[in-house]
C-alpha cells in the first residue's frame, strides 16, 4: 500500500476530530505518511488544541502516523496527495453576522443557500482559488476534496475558474437522506438492500429509492415520511428546523427533498422559526459558537484520546467521515457510490453542460464518475435551474468584486426580498465583511463614505 | 383582395372600439365581409352597447362590413377566416377577486403573474381548448389570435395541449416599449430607425436595440430611462406603477427589461404599493371596473361614431392594434416584424423547444416566424426557466384539475409566499372560484365540507 | 432465492449451449424453475438437438431446472421473469443473401452494419414488436433481455415504439475489448484493475481506459495495440477482419475504436477482402453456416453433456454468458457495470435524449443506469450523429414498410453506394426477403411487376 | 449618405466586373468614395485588366468613385468600411489539382466539399486570418464580406477562430433555387410572392416554400422539378451536373435539396460522370480556366464598358450581386431576407451554438438576424451533422497543421475513400500544394524524404 500525505487546511476546526476517526476508521485502506493540520494565525490556538487530541488518537490506535502542526500553507502542501478543505474565512463571527445582519432585515440569511451563504462564498472562494494556485506549484497532482461550504460554489470556482480539475466536493446532507431510507424501511444500512440516487444541487437535492427487488419506493418513503397521516416521525438534519412540509405539494414532486428544501417549500413557516432564534440569540451561529467553545473544553483534556460524543451534535455530522470514504475510495478505486460535487457533462440534461452539480456517482481512482439523471420535470426543473443561474452570478461577483453582479446574486436568491431591501442588505453585508472581501474593497469604500 | 369572416369572442368588450378603430384604419388591406361580435349571456348587455358603437364606426367609416351580435358561438365560427379571442371568464368581478384576495393575504394578485394570474389561466384555458375544439369542425382553416390573459399560457395551452398550431397570441407590452425607444432617442417611430429585439415569455421579456447605423445602444437608453441621474422620466405601461428599480441591478442585465419585471426585482415596493391601493380600493381591476362603467355610458350614445379618447386609460392601448396589424400581415404576408406569442423551436436556447414564447417574428401568410435570440446570461437565464416551469405547470393544472400541480404552481411562483400560506391562499381562491372551475370541483367541495 | 422462469425465443440457435454454460455456472446466484426453449416450425430439428443437449447439460450438473422445448410462444411466456431473443427470421440463408447481395453490387452486406443489417432490422422488428404485445399480456412483468441483431436498432424498437421499457439489448463486443485492455497490459481480468469504459451505439462504440492509479491509459493502449511499431499483434472479433488501420487517423480520435469501425475508417480495404471471400463463399454467413453443420452434429451426441469447444469459434462467444450476467446481476441486484443497450437520457449528450445507445451502466435490479459520457468531439461526433439518424430511418422503415424512408436509410448508410446503384440493392433484397417483410408486401408486388 | 471605401481582396478575379456591376445597379443606395482592388505579385497582370474594366464601367455610369489598384493589402485596407473577399490562394492551377488529383485516385475533387475543398481551406483559412489581423489594426469597424470558398468553413474560421464578428459569408446557389422556385410556379421574382426558407451548411443546404396565401408548396415544387413524371426539365447550378436524384429518396426528405447534394445522394453517378470529364480535361477547373482566358481577352477591349454577358457562364452568377445587396442592406439597415452564412446560435437546434451555419436571416446595420430553423428529421439530422464535424476538422487542421486530425477529415468527408486510400490521397495532394500550405511543412518535408 503506497504511503501518502494528506493536508487538512483549517486543520483547527472542531471537526478535525471525526476527520481523524474516520482516518483510523479506515487504516486497512489507508497508510498515511504525513497528516498536515494548517491554520492561520488567528485560528493557532485551536490548532493546538485540536491537534494535540489527534495526535493523542493517533496514537493510542497505536499507529505511526506523522501529525504536523502548522501556518505555513506552502510548507504542507509541498508533495501532498490530498488537500481537504474545511476552512472558515472570518471564522464563526463571520457566520453569526451572515445569520444575523439578513434576520434583522427580516430576511433568511442561511449560511449556505441565503444571503449568508452568497457572503460566505464572497470570502471562502478567493482563498480557494489561492490555494489552487499554491497547489499547481507545490503538489501538482495531488486531489482537492472540499468541504467548505457552500460547496457546491466553491467546488464550480474551483474547476471551472480555478482549473483545478481533481477536486471533489462533498456535503454531509444526501448521506443523512439515504440512513433515513433505510430507517424508514427498516432495513440496515450495511445491508445496501436499497438504492439511493440523488441529483440537484448542494443543499439542492433531490432522490429516488428502489428496493432490493427492483421496485421504486419513492412514494412509499414520501408518504411515511412526510404524510400528516404517518405515525411515525422522523428527522432531519440538526441544523434545519423539522417544520412539516405542505404534503400536497411535495408529493407532487414526485421525488424526495432534502431538509433544505424547507427554506423555499415553506419559506414563511422557517422564517418565523428563524427570527425568534434571532430575538433568543439561537441562530444556528450562535448555538454552534457556544458548542464548539464547550467542544475545544474537552479537547484539551489531556485524557481524552477519541473523538467525543458531543461533537455529533455539532451538526457536521458524516461530512468528515465522507470525506475519508472518497480519499481510501480514490485511493484503492474503489467504486464505491457517493454522492459528490462534480462536473455535470449531461449528467443532469436541464442544467449548463460545464456547471457543478452534486450526484450520485462511483468515486474511482481517476475521480467522480456521475450516473446519468437526464431531465427534472417542470416541478423541479425551473426552480432548480434559477438556482444554478444564482449560483453562477455568486461566483462571479467573488472573484471580480463586481458589485452590480453581486447584486443581481442577491436579486436571484428566493430567500432575499426584492428591491431596495436587498441593496441595503448587501451593502450593510458589504461593509460587516471589510476585511475579508479586499475584491470588493472599492465598492465598501464607497458605502463607507456615503455612511 | 379576398374578403374574410371575422369573429370576435368576449366581443362585448370595452376593447372592440379599438379593435374596430384597427380594422378601419386598414381597410386597404384588409376586405371584411362578415365581423361576428361574440359575447355570453352575462355580457349580454354589454354586447350590444358596444356592438351599437361598432356598427356606427363602420358606418361612418363608409364600409360595407357586416357586423352581427350573437351569443351562439358555434353559428358564429362557421367558416370564419380569424377568430380572435379577447373574453374574460367571469368579467371583472373575478379580476377583483383575483388581485384582492391574495392582497387579504399580502400578497400581489396581478393578474397575469402572480396568484391572480394563475387562476385568471384556470379559468380561461378551458375555454379556450372549448373554442378550439368547436373551430375544429366549424373552421379548420382559421387563425386563432388570442389576447386573453394570461397570453402566453393560454397561447400555449392553445397549441400544445389543443393542437391548434394556426395560433398567434399578442400583448401590447413590447409595443409600448418599442415606442418608448423612439421617444428617447427622440426619432419617429414611422422611421424605422431603430431595430428592437424582444424576447422572453408573455409579461417577462427583455429587449436590445441598435441604431441606424448599427450600433448597439442597449446601454444608453438603460441609462437614459433608469438611471437615477437621468434628467428626464419615462412612463411605462397604464396598469403598472413607476417605481424605480434599483438601476445597478437591472444595469448588470444588460438587456432592457419591461414594467413587468417590477414585480420580480422589486417585489417589495411594488407590494406596499398594492397594498396602498387595496386599502383604497383602486386596484387596478377596480379603477378598470370603473372606468369601463364611464366607457360603456359613453358607447351608448348614438351620436358617438368612433372610438372615444378615453379608452386610452382602460390600459389595453395598442392590443387590439396589435390585433389587427397581425390580421392584415397575416392575409397580405407583409412579413412586418411583431413580437408575438409562438412556438420556440429554439429561438431561446435555453428554454423547451416545444414551448411558447413571446418573440420578435416576421408576421407571414403561413404564421411567425421568429427571429433566432440565442442564450440568455444566467442573469435573466435561471429566472426565465423558473418562470416558464412555473407557466407549464399552471397549465397543466388549468387542464387536469389537479391540486397537487396546482399548489406546485403557486409554490413556484416568485410572488407567492411559500408554505401554508400558499395553501390557504389557494383554497380561498378556488372556493371563490367555484363557478369557473368544473375541473378543481372535487376538491371545492372538499374545501367547503372542511370549512 | 425467488425460483424463476425464463423464456429463451430462437431457443434452437447453435449459441444455446453456451447460455446453459452461463446458466450453470451462475447457479449459486440463480434458481431457475423452468426455462422454456422456444422456436419455429421451421426450426423445430435443430430445437430438438439443441434442447436435448441442454437436459443432459442440466442433468450432469445435478441441477433440478426443469427444460421445455416448445413450438408454442404463447404458452411459453405465460408468467415468464425473463425473456430472451436470440431469433433469427429467415435462418442463416436469409443472412448469407444479406451479404451475399450487397457484394454481388460491389458493396458491403454486413449483417449489422450495411444494407444487410438493414435487412435484418426490417426482418426482425416486427417479430420483436409481436413478441412484445404478447409480453404486455402473459407475463407484463418479465424483462426482455435481448441479443437478437442489430442489437441497437431492436432494442430501441422495442422500447420507443413497443413502450417495453424493461429491456436491455446485449452484444458482446464491448467484452471482447475489455479483455482485450487486460491482455495488453498484462493483467488478470479478474483482478478488475482496469476502468474502461465505454459508449456509442451498437457495433459503433469507442472505449477510455484508467489503470488502477488512476492514469488514463487509453494513449498508451492505441499504440500497443494499433501502432505499426507495435511488436506484438492482439486479436480483435473473430468475425470481423484484422487489417490495420489508418494509425495516424485512429490515433487523432483520443478514444480506442472497436472492430467495427474498421467497415468506416478502412471501407475500401475492408470491402476488398469481402469480395474475396464472396469469391471463395466464404463470406461470414456461409462460413457460420458449415460450423454450425458442424455444431448440430456434436450436439447430436447424447453423450455430450457440456458446451462443446468448437462453439467459441462460431462468433458469438460470451454474448449469451453477457445475457446470463445481465439477468442475476438484475435478479440480484449486483449493480455490476457492463456495457448494455438502454436509453440514453443524457448520457450521451450528443445523440437524440430518447435514442438507445450502448454504454457502460450499473445493472441493477431496476434496471440500468448508464453512467455520464458527455459530448463526442467533432472527430466521432458527426458519424455517430449520422450513424443514429440512420438506424432511426431503418427502424421507422422496418415499422412502416415506408419505401422510401427504406431508401433514405440506404442512402444514408456509409457503407452503401449512393444513388442508383442503391435502389437497385434495396429493390433486389426487398424481392428476396419478401417472405419475411409483410409490411412491404405492396411494393414488393410492384417491383416483381415491374420485374 | 454616408462615403464608403470598399476593399475587395482578390480584385483581379474575372467575378469583378460582376461586382462592379452591382455597385453600379445599386448606385442610389451606395455612395464609394473609394474602391480599392488588391491582389497579389501573381495577379498583377490581371488585376490591371480587370481593374481598367472596371474603371471603364464607372466612368461609363458617370459616377466619381475612386478606383485604387494595388498590391499593398495593408495601404488598401487603412479605414476601410467593407472588405470583400474573393481570393483563390494558388489560382485556378490549384483549383485544377484539386479536381484532378482526387479523380486520379478514382475519388470525386470536388472543390468545396470533396477533397478538393478541404485543400482550398487549407489554404485559404491561414490566409482569411492574416487579413483579420491586419483589419484588426487598420479598419477595426468594417465588415468582412466573405465569398472566398469553401465560404461556411472560412466564415467559421473568420469567426470562432479569427474573432471578427462583422463577418457574413456569401454563397450564391440559395439564390439560384429561390429563382428556381418562381420559375417553377411561373411567378416574377419581383412580386416576392413565394416564402422560401434556407437552411444548413455552405453548399449543403435545403429549402421550404411557402406560397402568398401562406400554403407550404415544398412538395409541389418538388414534384415538378424532381419526378420523373414531370414534363418539364429546370435547370440547377451551371457548375454541377443535373444528373437526376433517386425521386423516391428525395421525397422522402420532406424539404427541397440543392445541386451539390447530388455529390451524397447520387454520389456514383457523379463520380462516374466526373471521371469521364476528367479524361477529357473537362474538369470544371480547366473549363473554367479556358473561360477565364476569353473573359482577359474580352476585358483587354479598351472599348469595352460593361459587363460581358460571357461572364454569365463562369459559374459564380449572382455571387457579386449577393455581395454588393449584402453591403447595401448593412449600409442602409434594410433588413432584407437574404441567406448567409453566419452564427448558428440555436437557429439549427442540431447543430453546434456557436458553428457557422448558411441560413435566411434579415441583413441589418449590426448584421445577420436569422430566423429560426428548428430542428430538422433524421433524415437530414445526422448526414448534416457530420458535415459540420468534418468542417470542424478541416478547420482545425487548416490552423494548427494536423496531420492526424487532416487525415480524420479526410476519414469524415462522404467523397473520399475510407482507409489506405485516404491516405494516400491526402499524402501527394499536401506535396502538390506544398507551396501553400506552410503550416503543414513539416509533414511535407517528411513525405517528400519519404518518396
């Protein structure tokens, strides 16, 4: 087995601890060399933290992994076979504002699919683009698997601006759909009895079932699932409030939504859920900020050596553990199918030929090989088309800082009024971002100076 | 030159003065034989005062053109050569209810786009397919041109689901922007000067021009017309209120929009605007129900021999003209450039090939023939596709009566909020539409038992 | 393990013993109940001998599967699980004037391809099509497995236009390829260290290899395999002559060719070494013929109980062990990938959304589900554009009996002579397979008229 | 009116007095202040015959435009506002190889589809891109008036490769068959009572006609132009045979062919009938050589002041004529239907966006507007879409010199023989015009040290 190294940048995160459970999890399929954890300066005491638990798990598996501690980018990535990226630009005071500033505009922010998630790419995908260009030098024919978020986003800049092609981005939501298909059916996962195909976007997804003996199940599953006649409850995800869908509608569809959906199904119904988090201070930011603080507390015990329960609650659940199944399926192609962000190429039929999309696909040593969707019905198809469009225009007010562009992005997104309440949004957006958004520096200046 | 048999549906409207303006105003190329104004019982009344006037015109005109009032449809369409349809199921009474019941529930009626819009296309659709199965046997060579709201859907329902390919479905809005881009580069719109392309759907389309010369000054009317240091205003169309946008979106668009396009990309003004206006009851169906009171008083003077100023006011200004203009184009194959409803065939790439589009065409004796547009920027792209997905599935619902479509349509439609509140909106909407709805009976009745 | 039936129509064919073979060895995944051989009047002898054969097969692999040897379709397909078609209308005589005509014109027969699978399409469709209304009523869940030739066109027949959506259309040259990438680079099939993958239509396919690292190999396979620098000499189809090709222009494609290919990037050679043949009667048709004289009389050996060696010469090898894959890999929900014939969907995204293609797929108990291909470039892109246009006129053709849409399809095969000279062909094949087209019965009448 | 100074490229072509002819006929729409004609060292002689013609032809109209001969391109294109292209990079010697040397090899020349037309891109294109980059300096807003063939490839190549929008690319066989359509329905011209519509690729396109009532006649046409029944005989271009079509075949298209489809549907006839020209040297290339000799001769005649009527024969008739309506309708924004080569952009759903396509489009001030075409029937679809590819190849190789991909060309192209004869073929003809074809040096070297 060929030893590699891998390269985690925003190695400090409080997920750290499942990435390197998973990489244990997995050691028969894995011989790591070297495990790089790089931060920033403002995030090295986390780092610390963070990476002294996994040097500690590392070692009581008894394993001879080499764990390096470090801010300097380029050092790491010198010969890395693996990048994974988890990093979060402005840390999260950067999301509570991206929370915070929309809801006390009376609007959604979401840090992926809001206006938050639009500010949140503003930051994350010019690092990602640096990052791209320290790899072509330092580890030209290493794979990048992102995971920061809004992935989907930053996975297109990446390929189509970046030019990275190896990359491979991931989300934690289509592996929570399919344990809940099985769940539903009670059946066991391991059992693989069922077949889970998604299609869409991240966080913009749908799937279909089929049962062992080929028959299509999506209906069955929708209507135990979602039917206000079901008994049974089942969740979502923790970061998205379980408010009921409106059954008609969603069975209409004909395909299953993800948690996310909630946002434009029932947007009135999550944003009234939403504002009272705002009014108690329990925006999703928030709850995560004082969780994650609680989380570095057990870290640092020098007795804890595995990942702690708590962190399950942190809401990124499976997404490292994803992560890890794509590096050991890459690795030893595998084959296996997963649900990724990748290049479409007819993929989807409805959707730009050279867009990213996320797709049940086989992971194989060449990449992602996505199975073929083919066209959405006019239920799906023309809301998940504008969504791609906003996404487009997102991506290229990140990188040009071009503020017309960026908002026509805001004038796009469902979950964002429409008019002046916007431009106010953005430019108070704009300018609580100063420091992480040197693109748009000309256009705040501006503002600045209006204020 | 041929004489022709003209039939006019919905022909007790306060539109068929104009109408009959158009026609005499062309009575060069166009030889009318027999002009059949259609109208139901309900609209008895109305029927003739404004068939009265219509026969006055004429005569006064010096024509020898038969005009007939009846109620009997089917006797009417015997043999005709074009039938044009411009009914309103349910008068303006239902326009009331379907921009003052979602307001109720703050929200835009509008009743092309938004909630009104929707059930203005359930109610008229099934009409329309009535229609053309009558055409079917009693004029197999005629051409449909329809301008019943909501246009595009209907044109669409017309000759996708009814097979009526001999149809042309108009609107006066391009025209009134076509002849806005005279009036700031200050020429004659006789000229000719100006080369103005137009493509989109029904109410949702956009615009370039080019100059004599053959520049492309796209820009410098945007600037001219929106920007806010513009010195000059420019009224849009009658029935949609001057609002500014927010010019460096619309700016970033490149392409001109129209006065529809308020209600997408500043949906908030324009819905405390409404809103003012529902407070006072001068919504537009209200304002038009007055006005068409004051027409239909003037109409029944004997004395009064064509078409009164006033009408100018109803909004419908240059729809009938339209009307008429495709008529004679139609019969003389003038080939003249008109932006009308037909069907895609590619000329927008990004849309179905099989849907109905509104486009500049040359008007020829066998139909439209569009011009090609191309791709749209995924600035107008994604809203466009949303939009059209949004029209498919209102259609659809308008034919099979299904509630499930039919709340997807809502839930798809921008102006709508999303959630329970679209089901309830909905519901009332369909209870108060009960009389017109044979096909959603099932579920009214449901409705009122739970009520 | 559910015990099923299986329904096996051209059940005398010579390849029969090789599918019992398949059978057999996949007994541990497979639990037949009854498998039903069924054949023609005409065909009844060779049922005889081959059936015989197969019980002894069955017996000596202590199995308890119970053998039906039956003239009576009807009665076979009652309740069936899976049906394959391995017919052959006309026999191989119908198939020797398939090739032998076109040659007697200086032209190309084969049997796929050219005007010969031209005639075979006409020949066979609509005994596929009849087979499929009988599926619709005796047994309207089995799948239709099917390898009858052309293998493309059939297959799409059948599902666009006898609406049998659970088919998958096989042919076994794909696997020959795929063997073929391992016999290159030295390694053992079995290891699956190789990723190639395949698409186009059938017999018109091009192929991509990765090795287990992830390289893509497909260069370095070209030149082994096809450079005249190569030292070693590989082994295409045995039915299919080895002369080189054009390595500058194959090497210019990016993708490995399949044999053939060979009848359209090397015509001129490939047509003179047919006409050779056609000399000596050793063209294909006539040699398949005497092997299969052969075959019958080893077959007649009661004491043979297994398939015997000589059958792999025959031409057809690992077509029926591909069927017998095909079905437990549905039976059980194997999600193997093999290269089927199954609707495009995207997949291809150059050719017709509804059109069949042959692709690498995931066979699963649903059905297939190709992976994503995506776009050609223009080097195979317009002739598998043409190719598909083709085989859409043949089978419109072969449903129609349409003149000359039949001609259309001549002309619009590569392989044919244009002008006079091919509706000279086509009217001396339409006489002489007038037994088996009815649906040209009127022109054919006209032509011997003419005659 | 504004001046204009028009630039034609190849000005001592024996066409020039054709276009100098249009300008005259056109002089109320057209006002030349200068009129340069360049050509090259080896036309010298004949530009300055041609040129005193064409001085003798305005002075006779007694017009004051400018006539400048020169053989400094880039003086002459200082401030240009319309270049027209009309150059033959070789002269008709090479014309005559491109004929001759494939129908050596037993294979149709055919100088803009054939063989023959691949070698005149290959030297033409290279040479288009050279007078883009000067235009790019010298007169960056005029327009490129293109009828050097194989005009579509050029054009593309102009277009997509060269980057100059303002380009139209001219043809002069639509012309020819909308004449055709008036004389077959004993209509003027003049009355512009018939619709015909054009679609598809540079000599390889196809028609629709619409009568003035708007009733297609496409099939009428057909049937009095092609059936064998048909009394009358019409003639079709005067530089291709008019061998009969397969009636049957034809028909079955739907929509009206040209000349140059003969070389594809009745490929054999034309061979055979172009190999016996061959052995008497009456290629078109040496009987247009022949006639371009007599028309020097004629336009020596100091008194002559016109356009010979002899010209009429030279095969190019209306091509001038095309150009000089073209130029007037951009001039004065006339927005006449004309049929042109220019962007595809959806117009032919087949065919790539952004290919050059010959299709009727309005000629405006800021260019070509097609119409749209839609999708055309199999039986069209895939052989046009194969021309494409095959022009897409030949344009690729033109730039870069690939031999591989020259060689696919070739493989691609219907004309030529598949395999070892292609090659072959292709081998001596980029010997033979090794003189032009710098960019293949390499390979020429290659082969000649081969020989």
């Amino acid at each position: 087995m060929r030893k590699i190294k891998i390269v985690t940048i925003g190695g400090g995160s409080s997920y750290t601890p499942e990435l390197i459970e998973g990489f244990i999890k997995r050691r028969d399929e894995l011989d790591i060399s070297e495990l790089w954890l790089v931060d920033i300066e403002e995030g090295k005491e986390k780092l610390e933290i963070v990476g002294g638990l996994a040097k500690r798990m590392v070692e009581a598996a008894g394993l001879d992994w080499k764990i390096v501690l470090t801010l300097d980018r380029q050092e790491a990535l010198k010969g890395a076979d693996f990048v994974t990226t988890q990093l979060r630009v402005g840390l999260l005071d950067a999301r509570i504002r991206d929370e915070r500033i929309p809801l006390k505009h009376g609007m959604m922010g979401q840090e992926t699919n809001g206006a938050g998630g639009i500010f949140k790419a503003f930051r994350t995908i010019p690092v990602l683009l640096d990052i791209v260009e320290d790899m072509k030098r330092l580890c030209p024919n290493a794979w990048l698997i992102n995971f920061a978020n809004p992935s989907g986003m930053v996975t297109e800049a990446v390929i189509k601006y970046g030019g990275w092609k190896k990359t491979i981005g991931l989300c934690n939501v289509p592996i929570r759909y399919e344990k809940l298909c099985y769940e539903v059916e009670e059946l066991e996962e391991s059992s693989g009895d069922l077949f889970v195909k998604f299609a869409g976007l991240n966080h913009f997804h749908w799937h279909r079932v089929w049962d062992k003996e080929g028959n299509e199940i999506t209906g069955r599953i929708m209507e135990k699932v979602y039917s206000p006649a079901s008994k049974k409850v089942y969740k979502g995800m923790n970061n998205v409030s379980d408010i009921p869908f409106c059954y008609d509608q969603i069975k209409d569809l004909g395909v299953l939504p993800c948690s996310y959906h909630r946002y434009y199904y029932i947007a009135d119904e999550m944003l009234k859920d939403e504002l009272e988090k705002y009014e108690k201070h329990e925006t999703r930011a928030e709850v995560v900020k004082r969780t994650e603080a609680e989380l570095f507390e057990l870290y640092k015990n020098p007795d804890l050596k595995e990942k702690p329960e708590q962190l399950t609650k942190r809401g990124g659940t499976y997404y490292s553990d994803a992560a890890c199944e794509v590096i050991v399926s890459i690795l030893n192609d595998k084959r296996k199918m997963m649900v990724v962000n990748t290049e479409n190429r007819g993929a989807i039929a409805d959707l730009p030929y050279d867009c990213i999309i996320e797709i049940s696909s086989l992971v194989t040593s060449h990449g992602a090989e996505p199975l073929t969707w083919g066209k959405f019905h006019s239920n799906i198809r023309g809301m998940l088309q504008q969504q791609k469009a906003m996404e487009e225009m997102t991506i290229q007010a990140a990188i040009t800082g071009d503020y017309g562009r960026a908002l026509q992005a805001f004038m796009s997104n469902p979950l964002i009024k429409k008019g002046k309440a916007a431009q106010e949004l953005l430019d108070e957006m704009l300018v609580a971002n100063k420091k992480y958004l040197p693109q748009f520096a000309d256009k705040i200046r501006e503002l600045e100076g209006e204020a």
